[in-house]
C-alpha cells in the first residue's frame, strides 16, 4: 500500500478532483462530517510521499496523522533499492531520483522533469527533459522560460491574504507544500529565469521569493523578484540565515528537522518574518485585476452594506433569512445580535427559516468596535463566514465612538470595510431611521451620514406605499452597481410555528415571505412611508375604505361606491389601485365579498383605522415550505427585466478581462447554485 493510499483510508468523504489530488474531511476539525465541507487536500509527491493540507485552518501533518492513529513514517515511501538506468561515465551506475511533471494552470501535463544522479562529466546531478508522455526526450520545441511554474495547477485554489513561496526546482516546493504552506517553483535552473508570461500567472498575489544560499541562486530570485513589480502585489525576498552551507535550501530546512513538521514549520514562520522587501503604503492598478462582482442574493459579497428602515418591518428577520438560505447552500454565516435574545428570538427565527444551525454562528462574547476587530477576524476566518450580520451598530461601538459625528464614526467603518475585503466576505449592518428628514435617505439614518457613505452598498425597507400589507426592501445608494438599476422586492411577515424540545405548544415565531419584484415602487415614496409622523398613501385608502363600509347601511357597499369613496381621500386611486386594495383587505380578514357577485361587508370586528403594526401582518394561513418562495434575485440578462428564478445558475467569475470557468478554489466555500450577478433591471 503506499502512502497516499494508506492516508486516504483513513479519511471520510475522500473525492478526487480533476488535477489528480483529493479532497477529504480534515479529520482534526471537521469530525463530526455534519455540516463541514471538505478541507483536507491529499496529493501524492514524485517520490511517492503523501502531501497533506488543511485549507481551513491550517492543522498540521503531525495533528492530521495522529487523529486518524498513524505517524509521520507512513507518510513516506518504504525504503527499496534504488532504480538503475544505464551505466554513465567511468562506468559509474545512474539513478533516478526525482520525476515532476509540469502541468499548465488547467492541470494537464506539459512536460516530465526527471533528476538523475550522478550526472554526466563529474557533475553530481542531471536533469532530464521529457515529453507529456514521460517517455519521449525533449520540449518539442518549447523553451524552458515558458514552462509554467511547478505546481500553477494549484494557484487557483491558493489563498490571496497569505504568501505564496516561490522557490528554485520542484523539490524545494514539495516540502513546502509538504508543510502546508502556498508553493510554486521555477524550473528553468538557476541560469535562466521564467518569461514575463508565465509570471503572470501570480498576478496580484503577495509572492515570497526564497533563493537558495549561493551567488547564482541570490542572482536567480532577484531578478525574478524585479519582473514581478507591478505584477505581484507584495514581493518579500526571503534572506537565507548565516552560515549555512553553499547551495541550502528549505529541503534542506526541511532534513534539519526529521519528523519534526511544528519545528520546521516554525523556523520557515521565522524566515518569513525577516523577509525583506520594499515597503509600500500602495499598491499600482496594474497588480489588481478587475472581476465581476459577486451577490449573495440581495447582498453584494466582499464588502459592507447597511440595512436601514423603522422598526418592526423586519430588519433583523431579513438577515436571519439570508443566513438561513445561505446555511442550505453551505455557506457558513456569523450572526453578531446585541439586542435579540439568542434562545428565545435568534434561533426559533433561524429554525423557522429553514437554516442548517450547523452553518450559521451567534456571537457570544462582548464586542466593542473597533478594539475587537482582531477577534471579530479570526472567527470570520476560523468559520469561513461568506456572511456576518452586526445587529445593530450601535450596540458594539466603543465607548469613545460618537455616532454623530463622521470623523468618529469612519474609525470603526473603515477597518470593517476593509476586513470584508480581505476576507472576501459579504458584511451587513442594521441601521435606524429618524422621524422627517426629507427625502435624502443618507440623512435619515440615525447617527451620522458616514455610516451611509462609508457602507458601499445600502438599502432601506419601509412599507409598501400602495399596499399596507406587504414591505418592500429597495437600494438607495450603492458603490458597487447603479442603484436605480436594481428592482426593488415586496415581501411579508407570516407567523410560523417551531417545535422547540421541552415546549408542549409550538412556538409562534416570525419569518419572511417574499413575493417577488415591485419594479413601480418609487424609492422616494418609500422614504416619505417609512416616515411615522406622516400617513402613507396606501393607510390612507385603507382608512377611508374602512370607514366608508362602517358608515354604509348595513357595512355593505357596492365596488363602484366604495371606490368613490376611497377617490374623495386620495384622488388619484384607480380601478387597478381598488382592486389591489380590496385583494389585500381580503387577505387581512377585514372585509368579505369582492364586489363582483356581490356587496363588499365589513367584517364586525374591524374599526376605522385598524391598520395592523408593521412588520406583524400575518397571514391567516400561517405555514408555508421556506424553500418555495419567490426568489428575491435573478440573474442579470443585459438591462431586459426578466423573471426571478427560485435558485439561480452558478457561473465562475472571471479574475482578468476574459472570461473563463473554474471551478470553485478549495479555500472557499462553495457557492453552488446561487445566483452570482447583480439583480438588474
């Protein structure tokens, strides 16, 4: 059995992937599989050890190797004579002792490299060129300067906040990889150096050159470190330590510490942080490249977004919803509540939403912002978090922080926005409305307008000005689309029923049922309905057709009376606008009848003006399966509107300006079928 076959059987959900390594459940972490994805990448080394990685968080060989009851000998190869190839000079045997093969980005073979020893003339090595086939000699004609990088298959799952080793030769990246760190190597020999092509295939990742401890190995990565400005975007020049021998590497690290991986991993840690480069408080536009933006629903991802609006519309609901639907989808979210409990609101709400609770994380801790940002990081990393919901804002501000004031406020803002960058995860915070204000939406969020500005994308929820029972979430200013673009969406909020253990009745919880786009409602409109002080237009109707039925003999009128009635408040009511009006009083229980085959009735309950609160509009009927609502997203089809599918397609997103299909990197989660473009008119 070898090495990579005696781990494998070891694992739980083992998969192999198109570049012949595999996947499976890390066993230090992912144990129970309920609710992990796999982040353990398995791969075999050309002389035949087994390659572990933990892409989650990092466990070691030794911590992988001991959970699953075998050492770190098993991970190597049984030792066998070496194998023998014709005799050399003088007679003197040769022997193979390395076989690579160089696979283009896509992982298909380009070339074998094959190291021979002793080499030819007194040399103490060879090495040897081959074909894809690994049989026939020669390049065909390619030179060494564009064969890819050893181990460019692996690029695309690589990590872009952590450093990328660029070493001379493939034994060099082997025990880097071997020791869970991010590794590619040249193959051109020290004498020669990659093209300007194949380097840029580590366009705008934070690439560490590591020379090896000779004049040409220096001269080899400086000059590779030089053609990556404006290509990387960091170039750190690991410095070898002084006094070690002529030619030493980090294979050579690597057998100074046999069986050891924490210390080996430790003295590279060490390494790094010496690392020398030019420090840069910039980085050029030429390192970055330009990428669709990512939505997770009604959010876009890797960056901050604020959900604003008065209470009782849902807000909070709204959040629980997204993390629910995304939890089905396998991507973890961070719930950060400071004023909902989490037994008696949080986690019904959750329940009732349909959410996997194994993918979805409350806060537990005392936060203040922005001195817990660290803390606040590693548990978005530790969880892989493709969402995190800060509820409200102002309950985790430091006491120092004075939310009317910008200056005070962006010291909190900005490091937030700054982190969803960098951990590419999609962050929303819950915001308040002031009463009045006009009809600029910046200056209606309580606090200061920089909580506005600064968020990228920001969205406010208010009534339905024509139809009071329903609430509609619309954009109202966004950095990263054209906000008048983006059609807003009408939902509810029905009563569910969770069965929680050691309860003898159901809870009655709220949740969110969406009821598709409202592309006719303007967003001015919304902000003049989500003002208290002042009536909507929609309770207006409402108020005069109740009061119209009470006054009526018999509270029963015919539609055309009614509709006259409703036109003496609010003028401009038409026959559309009266019979939506009517549906949703249906709806509510209030009247009967629809005027057509017969009066409309009051129903004896109701009195003039009983307008249900926002944000508690249940329906009669109450249950409904979460995972058949209208979807509050589509997929962009040029600037057409078209209907918003349940679940939309997934599609890769492009990272340069052509546009190519991956699949997803083994770091990230894995965004199956949710839709990925932005909602669109």
């Amino acid at each position: 059995m070898t090495p990579l076959e005696r781990v494998l059987s070891r694992l739980q959900g083992v998969k192999q992937e198109a570049n012949g390594s595999f996947t499976a459940l890390c066993p230090v972490h992912e144990s129970p599989p309920e609710g992990h994805r796999p982040s353990l990448n398995v791969r075999e080394a050309p002389d035949g050890k087994a390659l572990l990685t933990c892409r989650s968080k990092g466990c070691t060989a030794q911590q992988i190797v001991t959970t699953v009851g075998l050492s770190m000998a098993d991970l190597f190869p049984e030792k066998r004579p070496p194998a023998r190839t014709p005799a050399g000079v003088a007679g003197e045997p040769l022997r193979e002792t390395g076989r690579w093969q160089i696979r283009a980005l896509d992982g298909h073979v380009v070339a074998v490299h094959v190291r021979v020893e002793p080499g030819k003339n007194g040399r103490d090595k060879d090495c040897l060129w081959y074909r894809a086939d690994g049989t026939t000699p020669g390049l065909d004609g390619t030179k060494l300067a564009d064969l890819p990088l050893y181990g460019s298959e692996h690029l695309a799952t690589f990590k872009r906040v952590e450093p990328v080793f660029l070493v001379e030769g493939e034994k060099c990246a082997d025990a880097l990889l071997w020791l869970g760190f991010q590794a590619v190597g040249t193959v051109t020999g020290a004498r020669s150096f990659p093209s300007s092509k194949v380097l840029e295939t580590l366009h705008g990742l934070r690439v560490t050159p590591w020379p090896d401890a000779d004049e040409p190995g220096r001269q080899h990565m400086a000059r590779i470190a030089e053609q990556l400005q404006g290509i990387a975007a960091e170039v750190r020049l690991i410095v070898p330590p002084a006094g070690v021998k002529a030619g030493w590497d980090v294979a050579d690290l690597v057998a100074e510490h046999p069986g050891a991986v924490d210390e080996a991993r430790e003295a590279v840690l060490k390494l790094l942080a010496a690392a020398k480069g030019p420090h840069r408080p910039y980085v050029l536009a030429s390192t970055i490249k330009p990428r669709r933006m990512i939505w997770l629903r009604w959010l876009p991802r890797g960056t901050l977004s604020i959900l604003a609006g008065n209470g009782g519309l849902g807000k909070s609901c709204l959040l629980i919803d997204l993390a629910a639907e995304l939890s089905r989808s396998g991507i973890p979210s961070l719930l950060v509540t400071g004023e909902d409990n989490a037994e008696t609101i949080v986690v019904p709400r959750l329940l009732a939403a349909g959410a996997n609770l194994h993918l979805v994380a409350l806060w537990r801790d005392p936060l203040v912002l922005p001195d817990d940002l660290a803390a606040l990081a590693k548990a978005i990393t530790d969880l892989k978090a493709g969402f995190v919901a800060i509820d409200p804002m102002s309950a985790f501000l430091a006491s120092g922080i004075d939310s009317h004031k910008a200056a005070s406020l962006r010291q909190v803002l900005s490091p937030l926005t700054r982190l969803a960058e960098d951990l590419d995860c999609t962050m929303a915070v819950l915001g308040h409305l002031n009463k009045g204000g006009g009809y600029e939406a910046a200056q209606r969020v309580a606090g200061s307008e920089a909580l506005v500005n600064a968020a990228r994308h920001a969205l406010l929820v208010a009534p339905d000005p024509e139809d009071p029972t329903r609430n509609i979430l619309s954009v109202f200013k966004s950095n990263v689309t054209v906000a008048d673009r983006i059609v807003p969406l009408a939902y509810r909020i029905e009563e569910s029923r969770v069965e929680a253990d050691g309860e003898s009745d159901p809870l009655r919880v709220p949740r969110i049922v969406w009821l598709g786009e409202a592309p006719e409602v303007d967003r001015k409109t919304l902000l003049k309905a989500s003002d208290p002080e002042e009536e909507s237009v929609g309770a207006k109707r409402r108020r005069a057709a109740v009061e119209a039925l009470q006054k009526a003999p018999g509270r029963e009128l015919d539609r055309p009376s009614l509709r006259e009635a409703v036109c003496k408040v609010v003028a401009d009511t038409s026959e559309d606008t009266c019979q939506k009006l009517l549906a949703a009083l249906r709806r509510e229980g209030v009247i009967e009848g629809d005027g057509r085959s017969g009066p409309i009735r009051l129903k004896p309950s109701e009195t003039a003006g009983s307008e249900p609160e926002p944000g508690n509009r249940a329906s009669p009927g109450g249950e409904s399966d979460t995972r058949n609502r209208n979807s509050p997203y589509r997929e962009n089809s040029d600037s057409e509107s078209v209907p918003a599918p349940a679940v939309g397609p997934h599609e890769a997103v492009p990272e340069g300006p052509e546009k190519t299909v991956a699949e997803p990197a083994a770091d990230e989660p894995d965004y199956g079928d949710l839709p990925i473009q932005e909602p669109t008119r």
